[in-house]
C-alpha cells in the first residue's frame, strides 16, 4: 500500500497510541498496523474516512442508476428462481 506514511506494529501501537493518534486526526497520515508482520488495520483521520464514504456512497448511486438504466422490466417469482436451480 503506497499511500501509508508509516506502519507500526500492534505492540509499538500500545506504547504510541496517543502520538499515533495525533498524527492521524491533525497531520492527515495514514498509518498501517501490522500483526506478525502483516497489515491488520489502517489509522486514518476522519477527513480521510468522510472522504472514503462519499466515494462509496458517489458508486453506490452509480450502480443504481446503472441498474435502473438497464431494467428491462421483467421479473422472476421466487417459485420460478428455485425451479430454475432444482432442474
């Protein structure tokens, strides 16, 4: 993940988590956990998640619209689904 300023272990993030912190929510960064050497988490401020939920919700609105685009109106009873999938 190119865009982490930093990564620190969970044991390093007991002893720092209050400078962690700050430099999450005040300098923006964002900072990687790792477990046994491996990515588990990612800190990040919230601006940084404000921004990652509008661009969930900008895709979400996308499909939808594309979804509703391509409807050609015609639908399967749940009865009918399951007999499709039984022959």
């Amino acid at each position: 993940m190119d865009t982490l300023t930093d990564k620190v272990s969970t044991r390093e993030l007991r002893s720092r988590l209050s400078e962690v912190l700050g430099r999450a929510m005040y300098a923006g960064e964002r900072i990687g956990v790792t477990r046994n050497g491996r990515l588990a988490a990612v800190m990040i401020s919230p601006a940084d998640l404000e921004m990652l939920e509008e661009l969930e919700m900008a895709q979400d609105v996308a499909a939808y619209r594309e979804a509703r685009a391509s409807d050609d109106g015609t639908r399967v009873s749940l009865d009918e689904l399951r007999a499709s999938l039984t022959s």
